[in-house]
C-alpha cells in the first residue's frame, strides 16, 4: 500500500509544482476538448434542431445514422480516422496525422453524434403549449430556431456537457491518431495509460486527479442545469 500513498503524494507534488510533463497533458486536453465542443455544437446543434423540430424525408435515416454512431466504439472510429489521414490515405496531403488537428477532428466526430441525437431528442419533446405558442408568433426560421433553443437552454446545456464530459475522457481516438507525443499530443487520458504502464504511477495519479476534477465540474453542471430545467 505504500507506493499508493506515495503516488498520491508525489502526484501533488508534481500538481502544486508545475510539473512540464503534466501540464503540458493537461493543456492539450483542454486546447482540444475546447475547440471540438465549439465546432461540434456549430455544426450538430442546427442539425439537432432540424431533425427534432421539422419532419422531413430522411430525418429517420438520419437519426438512425447518428444513434448508431453513439454506439461505435472510438476505437473503431479513431481506426477509420486514422485510414483517411495516413499518409496513403485520402487525406494525407494535409500532414494531419499525430497532431493535435487529428485530435481535434477525432474529438469532433465523438461528440457531434451525441449532441445531434440529443439535442433533436430535446427539441422533439418541447412541450406543446410552448411549442405552439411559437408557432404563433409566425417567427422567420432564424428566430423560431432562437426562440426554441433560448426555450430549452438548460436542457441544452446538459447536452453540452455530456458531449463535453465524453471527449474530455476519451482515449482510443487520441491515442490512435494523435500519437501521444510527449509536449506535443499527449493529452491527460493518454498520458494516463502511458505512465501507468511506465510504473510512473506519481504522474498517473496526479492526471487522474485532475480528470476526476474535470468530470465533477461536468457533473455538476448537469445537475445545476437539470435543476433550472425544472
């Protein structure tokens, strides 16, 4: 039980220390995670909202297509991202390959098909009397969405942060096409299955501290946020 003890305490150590190693996978997960939740809710929530709102031909191939895209394992995903950006890939001209890009797009393609089925799923389920008091005010597509989404801002919001708390977990895809370069690529989950397999069970525990820390805040925006959904 001693090196656990000592692992935790070497892990603030390193915390409290500014640790390069350490920070430097922290810092790539957060870059990452950051810009693939904007770009992902840029592109997913407007498609979330269409699907959820309007019926249209396709929209059910369309939900079915991204439901089953929640249940892919990101292994297989990071796999078939990995094919198009290697170098005799389609994509390979770009140089996109064990760079945080790679990751960033990996991340994106986690979180769009959770933030589109969810986001239809909640729109979908407005409740009637808003939905037709909306209706109504006879709104240009513009501000119906807007109207909508102000409507259900919470319950979006704990989409959001289930998207978010997804990638910011993630391995198999940053593991795979990032390349878990050390400074460069190496995010906190992969930093994590490297230094524990090293025996570097100090550095181990300090980003796990920190993922743990992460996945609270999450957590807690979800309950605040179901709360004044209320």
């Amino acid at each position: 039980m001693d090196y656990i003890f000592d692992g935790i305490i070497w892990a603030f150590f390193l915390l409290f220390n500014g640790d390069a190693q350490t920070y430097s996978a922290i810092k790539a997960t957060l870059y990452t995670s950051s810009i693939s939740i904007v770009i992902s809710l840029i592109i997913g929530l407007p498609i979330g909202f269409l699907l959820g709102f309007y019926k249209f031909f396709g929209a059910k191939i369309l939900k079915f297509i991204s439901d089953t895209m929640l249940a892919m394992p990101t292994v297989a995903i990071g796999l078939i991202i990995y094919a198009f950006i290697t170098r005799h890939g389609p994509l390979g001209e770009f140089g996109l390959l064990f760079t945080l890009k790679a990751v960033i797009i990996g991340q994106i393609i986690l979180a769009l098909p959770i933030i589109i089925s969810l986001s239809a799923s909640v729109v979908e389920n407005i409740d009637e009397k808003h939905y037709f008091t909306i209706i109504s005010y006879r709104l240009t597509p513009l501000k119906l969405a807007l109207c909508v989404i102000y409507e259900l801002r919470y319950s979006l919001l704990v989409v959001v942060a289930t998207a978010y708390g997804r990638i910011v977990a993630e391995v198999g895809v940053a593991m795979l096409v990032g390349g878990n370069i050390k400074y460069f690529t190496r995010t906190i989950t992969t930093a994590i299955s490297l230094e524990t397999n090293k025996g570097e069970f100090a550095m181990g525990i300090a980003l796990a501290l920190v993922l743990i820390f992460i996945a609270f805040l999450v957590n807690l925006a979800i309950h605040i946020f179901k709360r004044l959904d209320r």
